[in-house]
C-alpha cells in the first residue's frame, strides 16, 4: 500500500515538473516587429539578447515599403514597427484613419542628395533631373533639402510639407520626378541626382556622411520611432522594447556601426 502511495505521489510530482517546465516554455513573450533591413532590423538584432534575459522573444519581420508595415501593426499581424520618422507616421494615419503612436525615438538618418556623376551640388546644370521619394512627408523633406541648397524656393506658406506646387522659384529649371523611395538608389543611372531617405542610402552603400552633395543639419526633426497601434501603447513587453531600443548599449552599437551616418536621438 506504501509503496502505492509513493508511486502516485511520484507520479504527481513529475507532472507538476513536466508542467512547470512546459509552463516555462510558454511563458516567453512573442513580440514582432517590422522593420526595413539597415539600419533598423541591424538594431533589432541587437535588442533580441536584452530581451531573451527578460523572457521576451524578439521576432524581427524585414520590409522593403513604408506602407504594408503600418498596416500590418493596424491590423494586427505586428506588434510594432521601426522604420519611419513621426511626419510619415502622422501623415499615414491621417490618410489611412488608423491610429498608429511612437513609444519610443531611436535615431536619425540623415536625408541627403546623391549623384554618380556631379562631386559638387554646384555643378547642376540647367534643366538636370532630380529624383526625390513620391509619399508626401519625404517628398516633402526632399523639397526642403533641395531649398536648403538654394536650388529651388518654396512658398513658405507650405510649412514642413511642401509639394511641388510649392516651388516659386527654380532658376536651373530642375526636372523633378518622384519615385517610390525604395527605388531611388536604384535611379541614380538615370537621374542626374537623387533625394535618398537614409536607411535606402546605407542599404545601397552610400554613407550620408561622406557621399551626399547635400545633407541635413544635426537639428533634423524627422526621428524614427517605434511605432504601434495606440490601444497597445502600454503593453508592459513592448514598453521594455522601447526600453531595449533606448539603452546604452545600442547607443553605443549605432555609434560604433554607422561612422556619423545614422544618429541617436536619446
């Protein structure tokens, strides 16, 4: 009878062991993030061990678009995303009424004007051809970048989102056609420049810091962020990836990985 007793008591204990131990398994938290390959998913690769000692599993989901990872946040097949700057965030919400927030800025990368054939902005010749992004916030910026060169003027009445029904002046009668943003490196054979967003710059090979004929200054607005649907903006595991995404030891990761080309914002 003894030994009975012992056997079921044997056998509950190795249930509970089994249990316990599938329950741990279960436990790690599944968070993922989408995100544009450099310098973004290079990041979050090293944010995926700061949450593994915090039972969290990073999954990192690589786009090539500014658009399928806000609807994928939107509809739920994400947790979060890392990719773009808060005037593209703002905008996108606005166009697509979804409610998208930032829980975190990361860094900066500088926008900058690019060419295979020119060494010296100055060397636009009438009537040249400049590609720039075709959404309206980086098209914008591209407008920006091109007047803080003096190549064209704006109406300042267009603020931080000009178009190009905004350009009052254009003394080289620069050709200005927009293109999917993601293309734009893949244009410079056939442009005779191009605006870059800086994650496509790195990604195509090109340093911000070292190539641009124009680049902007330090102050720039345009941080990216985390960015997650705002009925999740106080999920306890993604507040500990903006913790991650802010910790000294990615800022010390960019700092050392990216020679001045992509910038920490915190």
């Amino acid at each position: 009878m003894k030994q009975a007793i012992r056997l079921v008591t044997s056998l509950i204990l190795l249930a509970s062991l089994v249990l316990g131990l599938s329950g741990l398994g279960f436990a790690q938290a599944v968070v993922r993030v989408g995100a544009t390959p450099v310098p973004h998913a290079e990041i979050l690769e090293h944010v995926v061990p700061i949450l593994e000692k915090q039972g969290i599993k990073l999954e990192i989901v690589e786009f090539n678009d500014y658009v399928l990872p806000n609807l994928a946040v939107h509809e739920g097949e994400l947790e979060a995303n890392f990719f773009q700057h808060i005037p593209y965030l703002e905008n996108f919400n606005r166009d697509h009424r979804i409610n998208l927030v930032s829980i975190a800025g990361v860094h900066v990368e500088p926008f900058g004007l690019y060419s295979n054939t020119l060494n010296n902005v100055e060397d636009l010749k009438l009537g040249a051809t400049i590609a720039i992004p075709n959404d309206a916030t980086n098209g914008g910026r591209a407008l920006l970048l091109l007047q803080q060169a003096g190549l064209i003027k704006l109406d300042p009445k267009a603020g931080n989102a000009p178009t190009v029904f905004d350009i009052t002046e254009n003394k080289l009668n620069l050709r200005i056609v927009e293109l999917e943003a993601a293309q734009l490196p893949r244009s410079l054979s056939d442009v005779t420049a191009a605006c870059i967003n800086g994650n496509y710059a790195i990604a195509a090979g090109l340093n911000p810091i070292k190539d641009a004929l124009v680049i902007e200054g330090k102050d720039s607005p345009y941080v990216n962020v985390l960015a997650v649907d705002a009925k999740n903006a106080n999920n306890a595991n993604l507040l500990k990836l903006a913790e991650a995404l802010n910790s000294e030891a990615i800022r010390q990761f960019i700092l050392e990985t990216y020679d001045g080309s992509v910038v920490p914002a915190f």
